[in-house]
C-alpha cells in the first residue's frame, strides 16, 4: 500500500479560531505544490468570504500508511501559506459554512467514497432566499475544478475500520452545496 499525506489548514473567523480543513494527498506532486493548491483552491473562494476570515496552512504534518492510518513519517515545507477573505460584508454565523463535496466515483465498502470540506466567512450578502446565490455556486465550483485541475493528487481516505483496511481514492470531481451546512461533529 502507499503512503499518504495528511495537510491541515487552520481557521480563525471574526468570532474567534478553532475550525480545521484535513486534506489528504499521494505522492503524485510535492507537498509545496500541494500546500500551493489548497491556498489557490481558498484565494479563489476568497471574494465571497468576509475579511475576518483567515486560513492557514501548516508547515509540517504527518504521513501515514493508506491502509492502517500508521504513522510512517513526516513533512515539512519552509513556505508560509495562507489568506484572508475578500468581502468586506457582515458574515453568516459561525456555524452556518459553505459545504464543498468531493467525489470519486469509486465504491468502497458497498458506498460511493466521497470527502467534505467546510469553509467558514461566507458572507450574508451570498445569500439568496436562504440558500447560498447561484453566482456563489459558480464562482465556488470553478474553485474546485481548478485546485483539482492542479494535478496535486488530491484525493479522499477512506479510514481502515472494522478489519477492513484504509483506501485512499484520487477525487474526480468537486461541487458546492446550495445550503449551508453546519458541521456536527470532527473527527481527525
């Protein structure tokens, strides 16, 4: 099995921090590429996310086996990484974020492997009727097709469990929820 490399990026919001991204990655491009793509993939969502809101990636992070989730190594790149949004707008409440979902169009276990990625800062003038405006949709959806046009070998990691060991899967595809999703719980 190989290998996978697990980047975190960090959230602070105008009401405070606490929020993670988890990306996962093959060795099919280097972790500066990597590390370069998912800051992309966030400065283009950047003109619809509030001022406030500031990523960052981390610098180091670990390695681990696809299969078992053990730790085999780690990396570390000297780049600073990281941004602000764009809007200078009142922004949806913390809980409310933008859902991005990624596909593989693989089948693991009986089920289509898929990923999710909250972003928090969407800004309240995004909105229409409720739901996230369809310029909002578009302008995030080409952020996805862009970091996965990157090449960085961006993929989902299935976790190994119940006796079944763990399956990374490059995603094909990525799409943004029309509402906004509150993310319940994390597991890391």
């Amino acid at each position: 099995m190989a290998d996978i490399k697990e980047v975190v990026v960090d959230w602070t919001t105008n009401a405070g921090g606490g929020f993670v991204n988890v990306f996962y990655f093959g060795d099919g491009a280097t972790i500066t590429a990597q590390r370069t793509a998912i800051d992309d993939l966030f400065d283009d969502m950047g003109p619809s996310l509030d001022t406030g809101a500031a990523w960052q990636i981390r610098n180091e992070g670990v390695i681990k086996d696809e299969a078992t989730g053990t730790l085999t190594g780690a990396w570390s790149d000297s780049t600073p990484l990281g941004g602000t949004g764009q809007a200078a707008s009142e922004s949806v409440p913390d809980a409310a974020q933008i859902l991005l979902r990624w596909a593989t169009g693989s089948v693991v276990n009986g089920r289509f492997l898929k990923g999710r990625t909250f972003v928090p800062g969407f800004v309240a003038a995004g909105l229409f009727n409720g739901n996230v405006s369809s310029s909002n949709i578009t302008l995030f959806n080409t952020a996805c097709d862009n970091f996965l046009a990157a090449g960085v070998d961006f993929g989902i990691w299935h976790r190994p469990a119940s006796g079944t060991g763990g399956t990374f899967i490059p995603a094909v595809s990525g799409s943004t929820w029309q509402e906004m999703a509150v993310l319940t719980r994390r597991r890391k």
